[in-house]
C-alpha cells in the first residue's frame, strides 16, 4: 500500500513540474499594450468578461486563476515577466483597472501587497 501511495504522489508531483501553459503568446508586445490605453482596455474588458477576447487575451483569462494560485508556476520566463511588468503598470498607473481586476482574481490583494513591498524595497536601495 505504501509504494502505491509513494507511486501516485511522485508521479503527481512530475506532472505538476511538467505542466507548462502554451508558449504560443510569448511574443505580444507588452510596451505596445501598455501604451495603448485600447489595447490595454480590451484586455482588461476580456479579463473581466465586459468584451470580447482575443485568442491571448481569451487564453489568458483561462489560466490567470491557476497562475495567481501557483505562483505562476506553469508559466515561462516571457509569461512571468510580461504578467509582472502589465500587472506593475495597472498597479501604478492605473489603479481603477487594477481595483476592478483585484476584485475578481485577487480579492486578497495578496499580488498588490507583495509587489508594493518589493518597490518599496528597491527604492530604498537606490
């Protein structure tokens, strides 16, 4: 009974490390979305279930609660660094956008919390 329970538990910890989200999307522009305020509205509006998605936004949508509560584990590099960089410009400059996101994917705010605490880290250094 105790190499079948070892069994299952390591064969799902491989699938866990496994499982990675579809690369696919790597390569959208974040600079381009962050600074188009109707490129960024139709994200937000997709997220939010206000608009229509298109396929990265929709594929988005679909792994962001699974993301947010697996500290993106099953994201590349790019998809880490691109969620931190829009979510850090919706934080920052857009705080409205943010609240409302906030609401639906992280009502804890646990996301807001650690990043302000990280800049605020950063800047002291500087």
């Amino acid at each position: 009974m105790r190499v079948v329970l070892i069994f299952a538990s390591l064969c799902g910890v491989l699938l866990a490390e496994e499982r990675k989200y579809t690369t696919k999307y790597d390569d959208v522009d974040v600079d381009s979305v962050i600074n188009s305020d109707r490129l960024l509205n139709g994200y937000v509006k997709c997220l939010l279930k206000e608009g229509p998605c298109t396929p990265d936004a929709a594929e988005l949508r679909k792994n962001l609660p699974d993301a947010l509560a697996t500290d993106c584990t099953a994201c590349s590099e790019a998809q880490k660094n691109a969620a931190n960089k829009i979510s850090q410009h919706l934080i920052d400059a857009k705080p409205e956008q943010w609240k409302r996101l906030e609401e639906v994917y992280d009502p804890s705010g646990i996301y807001r919390i650690q990043y302000l605490a990280n800049k605020s880290k950063t800047e002291s250094t500087d």
